[in-house]
C-alpha cells in the first residue's frame, strides 16, 4: 500500500514539473503588427506600447512600419500569413479596401484584431474586435469645448488627417454634429495635413495666405497634435500668437502639445490613449482562451487644459 501512494506522489510530481515546463512553451505566441508608419509622436508611442508589452510578455513580435501605404500593409499581413503567425494586429492606414487580405488571413485561420482605427469590410467576422476610441465623440468634444470658449461664433480652419482613414473622417463628423448646431460657427477652410507636423504647417500656411493673413481665421481644429505644433509655427512665423490672435484645439495628447501649451501657444487637446499594447495583448490571449469579445475595445481620453499642462507633461516624459 505504501508504495503504491509513494508512486502516486512520483507520478503526480512529474506531472506538475512537466507542466511547470511545458507550460511557457504553451503560452509562447507569434503575433505579427502592421503598423501604419511614424507619422506622429502619437504613433510611435503606440509602437512602442505594443512592442514594450509584447517583451514582457514573452511574445515574439513581428513588426512592419508601413510607411503610410496600404500596399505595404497588405503585404505584410500576406507574410505574417505565410509565416502561420498566432494572430495580426492591424493598424490600418484607411478604412477600405481589407476584405480580400483579410478574407486570406481568416481562411488560415488567423485571427485579427484592429487597433486605433477601424475598417469598412463588407463581413464584421473578418476581424476580431477593434481596440480603439471613438474618434466621433473625441470631434464633438472639440466642437463643444469652441462653442463655449467662443460663445458660438467663431470662423474656423480644419486641419484633417490622412485622407479615407477612420480617425480622419469621424473626427470630422463628429466635430461639424456641435459646429451645426450654432449659425455663427463655420468651417471655412479645410484640408488633408496627412496627420504630419510638416502638412500641418504647410497647410496652415496656405489658409493664413487665403484668409488675409489670418485675420479672419478664429481657430484651428486639428485633427491631431502634430499637425496642430506645424500650424503654431506657420502662425507664429506669420506674425500672430497662437492661441490669442488664433484659438487652436487639437486631439491626441503627445508630450510636446503640453510643451505648448505652457508657453502659451495652444489651448486645448484631447487625449487620444496610446498605450494600446495592454488591451490588444489582454484580447489576443481572452480570444484564443476561447472567451467572446465585444467588436469594438474602447479606450477613450479626457479634455485637457492649459491649467494641468505643467502635470501632465511631465508624467508623460517621466515613462
């Protein structure tokens, strides 16, 4: 009798060192990341999230730096493919034209998961879930927050991003549902700065030329920080202060916005979290544990001012 428990104990103590080992290999994945460049000081926070979190992990990363072209994330989700990875996050460049690639990755059994921004595809079941805030309410954040900084009249330049992306066209939206409701507020120029300080400052240039030197302009809306710190010098260099002779508002939450906005330049930006590895990660492991995810992840930030610029910059350089 006593040697059967003792073989019970041997068995039951090699069962649990065999799991002990086996169980990192079990865990191990291959994830692949298409991401869409480094447009932003925004974007390569969010690339650094999600590679810092993937270390920790143990994860092995395959990453692509799509330089702003769809073409190149199509490729690279087409070698994530050939290399039989776990699963994909995508952060696409615009909304459509993913059902073919996706359509693929789906019949390799490979699942998806979005993050940052969204896609059009004619099956929702293409993708996983989409882990991401809602660039709507952040543009009727910014048209609200104007509305009252301006008791409603205000003539307004719109700097947007990157033509067909998901961020681009819903900050839009979002922001001309508040402008409509007041008859004195308009947009009266708006233009692509493709999300990059360079645009940003180049587009401005061209509005402060088109609007009398910028006389007539009340404020900027730019649909990141980026594009917003580009027009601060195209105004500046124009001979006007920022955020006094121009009100400006942008989304995002980068560091150097907070910059600005203690010297005075800018006035308002809304966070846009780019601390997306977490949450991507977290759903990639629920998803294959076999758990069901809501098709859309949302991670949304606050409105930020002048007052708390000083805190937050310096939690933000501290990371």
């Amino acid at each position: 009798m006593q040697a059967i428990v003792s073989a019970r104990k041997i068995a039951l103590g090699i069962i649990t060192v065999l799991s002990l080992v086996l169980a990192p290999i079990a865990q191990a994945l291959t994830v692949g990341f298409s991401q869409i460049g480094s447009e932003s000081g925004w974007r390569t926070a969010e690339t650094q999230s999600i590679k810092s979190v993937a270390q920790q992990r143990g994860i092995t990363l395959k990453f692509s730096d799509a330089q702003q072209k769809q073409e190149n994330q199509i490729k690279a989700i087409r070698s994530f493919i050939a290399q039989r990875v776990d699963a994909i996050i995508l952060a696409p460049v615009v909304e459509t034209g993913w059902d073919q690639v996706l359509r693929e990755a789906k019949r390799a059994h490979i699942p998806v998961f979005l993050v940052d921004r969204g896609v059009k595809v004619r099956d929702s079941n293409l993708y996983v879930t989409k882990i991401a805030s809602d660039f709507v309410e952040e543009g009727r954040l910014a048209g609200a927050w104007l509305a009252g900084k301006t008791s409603g009249h205000c003539k307004i330049v719109e700097l947007q991003g990157t033509v067909g992306s998901s961020a681009a066209i819903d900050r839009k939206k979002g922001f001309a549902n508040i402008i409509d409701l007041f008859p004195r507020m308009s947009i009266i120029r708006s233009q692509s700065g493709d999300f990059t300080r360079s645009g940003g400052k180049n587009v401005m240039e061209s509005f402060l030329k088109s609007e009398n030197g910028g006389k007539t302009i009340c404020a900027v809306y730019s649909h990141n920080d980026d594009m917003a710190l580009g027009a601060i010098q195209a105004i500046q260099e124009a001979g006007l202060k920022p955020s006094k002779d121009i009100l400006i508002i942008s989304i995002d939450g980068v560091p150097d916005i907070f910059k600005a906005m203690m010297d005075g330049q800018t006035n308002a930006t809304i966070e846009l979290k780019s601390a997306l590895g977490e949450p991507a990660f977290d759903a990639i492991k629920d998803y294959l544990a076999g758990k069901k995810l809501p098709k859309w992840i949302k991670t949304q930030g606050d409105l930020y001012l002048p007052d708390t610029a000083k805190a937050q910059y310096e939690s933000r350089t501290a990371m």
